[in-house]
C-alpha cells in the first residue's frame, strides 16, 4: 500500500493535452483574468467616486465586484501557473489555504445574489420605506450576514474534508482544489463527506434561490400594477441585470454541488468549473455596466471630468 501518512501535497490533474494546449489553457486563462480584474475593479472603482451611484442597489454591487475579484484571484494564477509550467502539484497546506478562501467567496457570492434580490423587492414593491428598511447599517449587516454563512460553510467543508486520509500520490481530477474532487482523492470511504456536501450545499442553494424566487415574485406582481408601459420597462430593467447573474451562477452551482450525481462526472464538471471560477466573474461587470444605464451615465461623467481637466 502507498505511503498514506505523510502527504505533503496533491497533483491537480488539470486538463489532460500536449504542451501546445496547456500553453493555449494558460493565454485562455491570462486572457479572461485580465478582463475579470479590469471590470470588476473598474466597477468599484466607478461606483466608489460617483456620488449619484452611493446607493444600496450600487452598495450590494460593489461588494459583489470585490468579491469576484477574490474569487476568481484565489483560482486562476495558480492554474495558469500549472498550465505554463506542467508542474501540477499543491502543497498540502496551499490546497487546503485554496479550498476555504474558494468556498468562503462562493457562499457568500451565493448569499449577496439573495440580498440583491430582496434589495430590488424593497425597492420596487415598497419604494416610499425603501431608504430606511435599506439604511446604511442594514445594507453592512446583509454583507456582514452573507460574510458569516460563507464562513459556515467553508469551515465545515475544508474541516471536513481534511480531515481524511490522503495517500502522498493524491491525484484530485480538477485543476483546483474543489470539495468534490478532493474528496474522491481520499482511499477511504467518503459517504459521510459526500452526504454533507449535498445537503450543506443544497440547503444554501434551495434557501438563497426561494429569497430570490419570492422577492422576484412579488416584483413581477407590482410591476404588472404599474398602468403606464414606460413605467413598467423602467421598474424591470433595473432587474434584468441581477436575472441574468443569478441564471448563471444558480445554474452552475446547482450543476456541481446541488445534485446527488454531481461527484461522478469529473471531466464535465471541469468544464462548468471554468464556467463559474473564470466566466462568471468577467461577465458580472458586464452585465452590470451593459444592461445599467445609470452605470453608463457614471462611466459617461467621468470620461468627460478626466478629459475636460487635461
């Protein structure tokens, strides 16, 4: 048997190809890296310095760009680092280091998407009591809330998961250290592991997704009170962005930790991997800045200040 007490780090298998496809993975990676850090610090950095934008809506939104930005920062340079240098392996510690920060940023990413739903239902569905059910210490409370169910979760699962046995050959058949795949890394039985897993994860996604399904609910109710079309548009655009975030990451998210089958397709849940470690964090300010006129108007401000003081 193989030495299965002295583990001192994890080989990430990564995408199996020739050198020309790990160098194609790594400028992919760069690539879409870049882009995430440009837009998301972009859009704290529009938000923070326009004075029109310092409302909860645009709050929720800041923390979320920061949050992206750690996200996908505790990812991608350690894996175009493997892909460049087909080195694979993770010390033992930097996976466990990888895992808590990954599932910490995630679950809280999960809880904010929740917390922005339920600041459009405020908005829309009780605009005269918007400011101060939505006031200053609420707005930090939601992020200080969404910060400790992350917290939770993370603690339980990187806990959890370390504290099987590893033999010191531990292939984990992802590009990052991911629960799942760390967890099929260990020799001995991980029913237990796997169980919690799915429910922690499940729960999180099934109690997030009804805030969301309800706040959008009673939103669709009032906007089809609204008499006048303009006024209608107008209420659900400022909606349309926040939809199309929570499709994505929703989507993903239940893919790989919210069914039962998730932990026996590895090679698929690479590919979503990608989708929700890298995509989903360029797309946000994307879709926040695109679909966001009042965003666009900020951005339109600036440019203008910049270029009227040269």
């Amino acid at each position: 048997m193989e030495n299965c007490t002295m583990i001192t780090q994890f080989i990430l298998v990564g995408f199996q190809g020739d050198r020309e496809l790990q160098l194609g993975l790594c400028f992919l990676f760069l690539l879409l890296y870049i882009i995430t850090l440009m837009g998301n610090i972009g859009m704290v950095t529009i938000i923070t310095i326009d004075a029109q934008l310092h409302s909860p809506m645009y709050y929720f939104l800041k923390n979320l760009s920061f949050l992206d930005i750690c996200y996908s920062s505790i990812i991608t340079p350690k894996a175009m680092l493997n892909f460049a240098t087909r080195k694979k392996g993770i010390s033992y510690n930097g996976c466990a280091i990888q895992m808590f920060f990954f599932s910490l940023f995630g679950t809280t990413e999960c809880f904010f998407l929740a917390v922005m739903a339920y600041d459009r239902f405020s908005a829309i569905c009780s605009p005269l009591l918007y400011h101060m059910t939505m006031s200053k210490k609420t707005c930090a409370l939601l992020v200080a809330v969404s910060y400790f169910f992350g917290f939770l979760n993370c603690c339980t699962q990187t806990g959890l998961t370390f504290s099987l046995p590893y033999c010191e050959s531990g292939e984990v058949n992802q590009f990052f250290c991911d629960v799942p795949a760390v967890i099929q890394a260990s020799y001995t039985n991980t029913f237990v592991n796997e169980i919690v897993l799915l429910a922690m994860c499940g729960f999180i996604i099934v109690v997030t997704a009804t805030i969301v399904l309800i706040s959008y609910g009673y939103i669709v109710a009032t906007i089809m009170h609204i008499p006048s079309v303009p006024g209608r548009y107008k209420a659900f655009s400022t909606c349309t962005s926040h939809i199309m975030a929570v499709t994505l990451f929703y989507g993903t998210a239940f893919f790989m930790y919210g069914q039962p089958g998730a932990m026996a397709s590895p090679n698929q849940g690479k590919v979503v991997s990608v989708f929700y470690t890298i995509v989903i964090p360029m797309l946000n300010p994307l879709i926040y800045s695109l679909r966001n006129q009042d965003v666009k108007d900020a951005l339109g401000r600036q440019l203008k200040r910049m270029s009227s003081s040269q």
